[in-house]
C-alpha cells in the first residue's frame, strides 16, 4: 500500500486505499489488529437509498432489528481489525416512524425517476412503535454493540449550530444533534487527551475536553448525499490516533475520514459499496490532500487486488 504521489498537505507521507466492496467481505480481506482507530458514520436506518438496490447495502432493511443486526455483525468484524488499543467512533443520528406515509421524497442527487430514487420506500413502522415515535436508533445499535463485547465509553453529542428546520414540524422540538458513540476493544487505550483540551467556560485557561461538539455541517457539493464535516473526522483522530497510524472507514462514501486522516500524517484503508462513491471520494481525497489513492475489489478467489 503506498500512495503513488506524497500528500500536498500533510507532514508525513500517508497512504489511501479504498476497497470497493460490501464492508463486511472488505473487512475479511485485512488483518487481525490491523488498524488504530475506526471513524465512521453509518447509512441511518430508512432514511435513503445510496445505491440501485445493492441487496447488501445497509439501511434499506424493511425490519429495523435486521439492520441492527447487521450493523452488529459488521461491527463484530471491526473489532478484529482493530489494533487491542483501538478505538471506534461511531456516528449515528435519529429517525422518527413514518406516521402512515409511504414514500420519501428523494434528495436533489437521486432524481425520483432513478432507480435510487425509486427505493425510497418507507420501512413500516416497527413492532412495538406507534406512529410518530422516535426510534431510538442510535442507542438500539450502541446497546447491541455493547451486548456483543464493545466498551461503551462515552455518547458524544454532536450539536449542528447551522442545522436547517425540518419542514411541517410543529409539535416537537427540532433535532440538531447527532451520536457519536466511543466504543473501544479494551478496557485499556490510546486516548491523547491533550488533544480535547478546550477553552474553559470563564474564558480563562483551558479544560478537559467535554462531550457536547458544536460542529457546523458542510455543504459541499461532492456528489454524495450524506457528507460528514471534516472538522468531526478530525477531531476523533487526534484524540485517538498517532502520526503514521491507520484509521479505517467501512462506509468511507465522499472520502471524509480519509481526508482528515490524511491531513493529519496517518494512513487510511476504507470500504465503500458503490462505485460512483468510491471514484468520488479517489477525487475529493486527491483534491483535498493531494495523494493519489489505490483502489481494490475482492476477485472471485475471494482475494483482494488492486482495480
Ligand atoms: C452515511 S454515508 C457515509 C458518508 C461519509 N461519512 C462521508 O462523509 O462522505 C454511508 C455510506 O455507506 C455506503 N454503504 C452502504 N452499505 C454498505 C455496505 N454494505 N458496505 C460498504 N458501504 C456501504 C453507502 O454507499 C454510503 O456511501
């Protein structure tokens, strides 16, 4: 693995490889304690459909204990991957039953005439749920992880100072924040807190950092519907990373853990299913750190090779 330029920005001379395939079948091609630290943000549970009805795309399941399954087993294989003193950043956010209705209207990058756009079904509401209730998606999943072995460490609430009101929403608060689950391998881990310090409440000298992170949303026009700020990918790196470390992403889509990781002199290995979004985050990855990354896919002999 070597990047075939020297990254324009970073200190050091990090690699990229993306592999286009399912994460799960990914994952079985990388070694036992292999990377440092995983940052990702997973596809939310019935919220949109990022590829033309991949049968292994996550997200799309119709029962939401099955996507929680899956989210289990492909976390499972995560935990190999990683090094004992790893750690898993696990961004995740809401949802809300559909209260009857069927369809969603798709985003300005699936047209409703694509076949993208037409898997914008609804999930029925789930067994136990009424309409209009929360899900309680993210702690569903972060209680799942726990039950199959990952240390819950913390629930960093990301807070978007920018986030647009959702239309026709009068009987409720506005949701504003996202998860950001800690989760580590090891009772024992790399943490630098030094990393966290911030400016303390009287404006006097610094603190311990806390776990409330104004992060203002980006709105970049990558091609991707569902991109995380940089500044959130970065900030988890720091804290659990070393330079020339390797952070893996199984839902890499634009490239963004790629590119904070990259800036910050660490290597980066992702998964990503769709190929529009593999060729997507090679670009943005390229433009915003200057490396050239290898693209792999898995061959019918079930090994890994270069694209
Ligand atoms: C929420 S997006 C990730 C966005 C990313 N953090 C960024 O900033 O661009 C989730 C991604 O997971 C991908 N995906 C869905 N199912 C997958 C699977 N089984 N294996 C790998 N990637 C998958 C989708 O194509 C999508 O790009």
């Amino acid at each position: 693995m070597k990047a075939s330029s020297q990254s324009l920005f970073s200190e050091t001379d990090g690699s990229s490889t993306i592999i286009h395939a399912d994460a799960l079948a990914g994952m079985k091609s990388l070694n036992d304690g292999s990377v440092n630290s995983i940052i990702t943000s997973p596809p939310y549970w019935g919220l949109r459909a990022y590829t033309n009805g991949d049968t292994l795309e996550i997200g799309i399941e119709p029962k939401l204990n099955a996507y929680i399954d899956n989210i289990t087993s492909i976390f499972h294989e995560a935990r190999r991957i990683l090094a004992d003193d790893g750690v898993l950043w696990l961004n995740i956010g809401d949802g809300f039953t559909s209260g009857g209705r069927k369809t969603r209207i798709p985003d300005n990058i699936a047209s409703k005439n694509s076949a993208r756009g037409k898997a914008y079904n609804r999930p029925d509401t789930p067994e136990g749920l009424k309409k209009k209730d929360m899900l309680g998606v993210p702690w569903r999943v972060a209680l799942a992880l726990q039950a199959d072995g990952w240390y819950l460490r913390a629930d960093v609430i990301w807070h978007k100072p920018n986030q647009m009101p959702t239309g026709n929403i009068y009987d409720r608060p506005q949701v504003d924040y996202e998860h950001v689950f800690m989760l580590t391998k090891s009772l024992k881990y790399k943490y630098n807190i030094e990393e966290g310090y911030e400016r303390s409440a009287t404006g006097v000298g610094y603190r311990q950092g806390r776990s409330i992170w104004d992060i203002p949303t980006e709105s970049k026009k990558t091609g991707h519907p569902a991109v995380m700020p940089v500044a959130l990918a970065d900030k988890c790196i720091r804290l659990t990373t070393n330079e020339g470390d390797t952070v893996f992403d199984p839902f890499t889509g634009s490239g963004t853990t790629g590119i904070a990781a990259l800036n910050l002199g660490r290597n980066f290995i992702g998964t990503e299913l769709s190929g529009d979004f593999v060729s997507i985050a090679c670009n943005r990855i390229h433009d915003e750190t200057g490396v050239d990354s290898t693209i792999e896919e898995i061959n019918s002999d079930n090994e890994l090779v270069i694209k």
